[in-house]
C-alpha cells in the first residue's frame, strides 16, 4: 500500500479495508485497557478510535485485542517439525512473529541450512526474522558439520529478514578475547547481538557484556536474572520443554523494570506446543501467578520488538503491522482471532487454510557414520567413573564420582543403580568417532534410545541399558536419514523419521506428535520416569552447559572447559 493511501484512511478521508468494532485494545504503550474501533488498510493499523468507516465491518462485542505476541528467542529445529508446520501449530496460539537462531541446523549444514530456514519461512502465515548462529561449531571440542566464521557470517546482515547475532555460547571466549570470537562481535557490533551466559556472574559477566551482548535467557535464579538485568542486559524468561524457568523467574517482574524482560520458549517439542501452547501459555501462567495481565502482554509484545529494532510490531497503533489476537479473557487469554499484516491467518485455534510454498525447497542427505568403528565396549580402567547426573527439568547437569560395575573386564551399565552407558557417534563427517560414558537421571530399566537430535554439533546420541540395544536404536535412527528411536534387544519399539538435516520432521504436526508420543509410551515402558527423556539426552552432549557433557571427542569438564578421563 502506498503510504499516501495509509494516511487517507487514517485521515478519514476514504474507508479502511476493514473495521475492528467495539474492541477493548490492550494498549501496551500506556498499560491501559481502551474501547476502541481499529481501522486496517492494507498490512498497516491506520487509526484507532471512534469515526472510521471500512469496506468490512467486524463487531468484536467487547472481546479484546492486543498485539501479536513475539516468540524473543526459539530454535524451531527443536519443535521436529518443519519451519510450515511450526508456524503453522504457533499462529493458532497468537504468535505472529518470532526471532529463530538457527543454530542447530547450521552446526549441521553450515550457511545451507540458515538459507533453508529463511527460505522455507517465506510465503508462511508468521514473520520468521533470524538471528546468525555464532558458535558453529560451539566449540572445537565436538566434531560438527560445518564452521562458520565472521566473514561467512557477516554478508547475511544484507537480509532484511536477519537482525542481528545469535546466541554467543562461548562466554569463555569473549571473555578471555579469543580473536576469532571477537571478530564476529566486530561484524555485528551495530546489530542486536544474542547472549548465552548460564551461571556468569560477577566480573565474568561485566566483561561479558562489556563486549556488546546486550540479551540472555539462560538465567535459572533470581539472583542470577537481577544481576544481569542490573548491569544492562535485556533478560528472556524462558519456558522450554526441558528447561522450565518461568515460575522461579516470575517474582523478578515489577513496575520499575519490565520493559526490560520478555518470554521465549528457546526448545519446545511438539506435544508441549500443541497441548500447553507456546508465549501464550507462559502469559496465561504469569496472570495467573498475579502479574497484571497488560504487563505479561508487554512482555511478549512490545518488549522484544523494541529490543530487536521491530518498530512496526509489538503494539497496535497507526502505521504500525495489524498483528493482532483476539480473546474472551484477559484471566485465561486464549486466542480465538489472530490477525498478520492485517490478514487474517487463524480462527478458534486453527490456522486458516494457507497456500503452499510456491517451490519446491531441497536439502541434503546429512547422516555419514563409519559403522564398522562403531564399538560399544569399555574397558575398565580403574573402580571410579565420572558420571553425567542429569537433572530433571535443566539443562545443567551435576559432575558424579561413583563406582563402576565391572563384567569381564568392562565397564557396563547398571540400571540397578540408574548408571547407564551414553555413546556419542559423529555423523558428519564419518570420521569413527564414538565418544562413551555413562550417565545417572535418565532412568531406563532396559532397552535403549536414540536420537540424531544432540545439542549442538548433533551427533548420533544413544542411551542403553545394554550394548545390543543400544546398537539397534543408534541404527534404527541413522536409517532414517536421521530421527529418533527406541529399541529393546534387536527389536525398535518406536521411532520418528527426522530428514531434515536429522533434525525436523516432514509430517505434519499432529503426525510428528503421535508418534513422539509412542517414544515417550515406548521410554516410560524401558523405566524412565522423565516428562521427555529425548529431550534431556539431546542436552547431555551439549559441551557449554556446566557442569558434565559428552561430545563425540569425550567427556568435558565444562567449569574447566577440558577433556577429562572416564575413570577417576
């Protein structure tokens, strides 16, 4: 539209493509609730207020409308499913915008896989903008697919649809002025740059941000979210499928500093996405915690669009994109019109029927594994191992000494005492890699899972009571072309087919979620007590998060970022 037309409308002087009648706008600009017309010309809000005439008119009947709400930081690879079908489950629940990392398939495929986001999020239902990953590969200490440096990373500011840089995981780096960390920060110095900081505190974190990361959302305590909201940073309360921070955070918010949070979901599968909902659920649960309603949609609203330099989004105001969703109640806020760019794209918890992608978009087989290296076995050592101990609900883990059970000669599993064996096989590059361990908190009495989906080089990541198992999930997946699988002896129990980049599913969403409900039934029924076991794993050979990790290299000491022996 052009803006001569815009001002028209809002002028009065030719009518409004269509009409929102008798509206209450939850304006976050002034945190007051109005009675209001909103008159839409094209993409754009043209006025707000009594006296517009459209060409539709829809009479709300009092129903609230506020902003589209902003996902601040998501891997949409997390969800499984593909970029079409994500947008398609998070538009039914009020999100019209969110700022992706696509790291995951970039430590995959490098800059192809940034491009096969951007691509595929183009014609969709949702604005997909995107953050440039900037630890590919997050260290030297697991064997990625790809690597991307400061001048393969720069060029892509050149997109309108990327905004700045992603999550900077190597704090240590920055902190200590690695030159090739510091010469992606240079790049993007006049761009929102992302952080990722869990547990920095103190003069680590003043240099941290000293360099220009200006967000986090990897804060689990209030002491922890207060200092770097303190000293600058714009703090992302997160509510993941395997990190769940949002009731321990909530008490942070007050009058004085809320324009200084915003809500992500960071990693969210498919069966919390459906059932729960995405930034809407964490809303509902902030109301519902006694956070002033206006305040919670502030937060998922105007505060990242501010943040990320969006000045057209995060509120409904003349000129500014007709991101709107429509509800009943601002106690239980829960979609039932969700306008983009003034179209509108879902209706009673379902997106409108939607036209296809106007091409075709191909990607690359990405599983390599040299199987005639692959060898399960551990030789013992010594009586001591150090264990990974998986903590339910976070993505830290704690650093065990515990005694090994011995058999022959090797180190095994011993699910009587919930110490079972982990294997990492690097899949890239078909380099025999197998790094093994073992790891407490998982839970399985038997069997085994496997999944290509491993944080953040994505290996092959497998879990077992025993060897044979283990074998039989660890290749149930990779024949996939990647994917997620269960296996008890010679037999796989359940299974998910992940062939994009051995990270994303091409089945739609309730396909993807019915069968990632047969692999919880199937990890439940092995003995895992865990909300999502798959979920976990794909963190425990993530070598940034404290405190013990697992890479296809060997085991790390993230607090000494080093490679440590399995026996003590």
């Amino acid at each position: 539209m052009e803006l001569s037309e815009l001002l028209a409308v809002a002028r009065g002087d030719r009518p409004a493509d269509f009409v929102l009648r008798n509206a209450r706008l939850v304006n976050v600009l002034d945190g007051e609730i109005e009675d209001v017309d909103i008159a839409v010309a094209s993409s754009r809000v043209a006025g707000v207020g009594k006296g517009y005439q459209g060409r539709e008119e829809i009479d709300l009947q009092g129903a609230y409308v506020a902003p589209g709400f902003i996902d601040a930081h998501v891997h949409i690879e997390s969800s499984m499913m593909s970029v079409r079908e994500f947008s398609r489950v998070v538009v039914s629940h009020g999100v019209t915008t969110v700022i992706a990392d696509p790291h995951e398939i970039a430590n995959v495929m490098g800059l192809d896989g940034i491009r096969y986001i951007l691509e595929t999020a183009k014609y969709g239902p949702i604005s997909v903008y995107v953050m440039v990953p900037s630890c590919v590969p997050a260290t030297d200490m697991g064997t990625s697919g790809a690597r991307l440096n400061a001048y393969d990373m720069a060029p892509l500011l050149s997109d309108p649809w990327v905004l700045g840089m992603g999550e900077m995981m190597n704090f240590p780096g920055v902190i200590n002025g690695d030159p090739e960390v510091l010469a992606k920060i240079e790049a993007f110095r006049n761009a929102p740059m992302d952080g990722h900081s869990p547990g920095l505190m103190g003069k680590g974190l003043q240099a941290y941000i000293a360099s220009g990361i200006s967000s986090d959302h990897e804060s689990t305590t209030l002491e922890e979210a207060r200092e770097k909201l303190r000293l600058g940073m714009m703090v992302y309360i997160r509510e993941a499928t395997n990190a769940h921070d949002l009731l321990a955070l909530l008490p942070l918010v007050n009058e004085k500093n809320v324009h200084r949070i915003a809500f992500c979901t960071d990693d969210r599968h498919p069966h919390d996405l459906l059932d729960q909902g995405t930034i809407d659920y964490m809303i509902r649960t902030a109301v519902d915690r006694g956070i002033d309603p206006v305040t919670a949609i502030r937060m998922a609203t105007l505060n990242p669009a501010t943040h990320y330099g969006l000045h057209d989004k995060g509120a409904i105001a003349p000129g500014r994109r007709a991101d709107m969703v429509i509800f009943d109640s601002l106690e239980d806020i829960r979609p039932r019109m969700v306008f983009r760019g003034g179209k509108l794209v879902a209706k009673d918890g379902y997106m409108v029927p939607w036209p296809p992608h106007p091409r075709k978009v191909s990607i690359r087989s990405t599983m390599n594994v040299k199987w005639d290296e692959v060898d399960f076995r551990i030789p013992a050592e010594g009586r001591k191992i150090r264990v990974i101990g998986a903590i339910p609900d976070q993505l830290i883990t704690e650093h065990l000494i515990m005694d090994a059970r011995i058999d022959d000669g090797f180190a095994v599993a011993d699910p009587g005492r919930d110490i079972l064996k982990m294997a990492v096989i690097e899949r890239h590059q078909a380099t025999g890699n197998v790094g093994k361990g073992f790891v407490h908190g998982i839970g399985l009495k038997e069997g085994a899972i496997a999944s290509s989906v491993a944080h953040d080089a994505h290996n092959l990541v497998v879990i077992g009571a025993d060897d044979e198992s283990m074998m039989t999930a660890a290749r149930a997946a990779a024949s996939m072309m990647g994917g997620v699988a269960a296996a008890r002896g010679d037999k796989v129990l359940a299974s998910l087919p992940l062939p994009i980049a051995g990270l994303m599913s091409d089945l739609p969403a309730e396909e993807v979620r019915r069968k990632l409900d047969e692999l919880l039934d199937a990890a439940h029924a092995l003995g895992s007590p865990l909300h999502d076991p798959y979920m976990a794993m794909s963190f425990l050979a993530l070598e940034v998060i404290p405190k013990l990790k697992l890479t296809d290299q060997g085991l790390v000491d993230v607090e000494q970022f080093r490679f440590v022996p399995l026996f003590v």
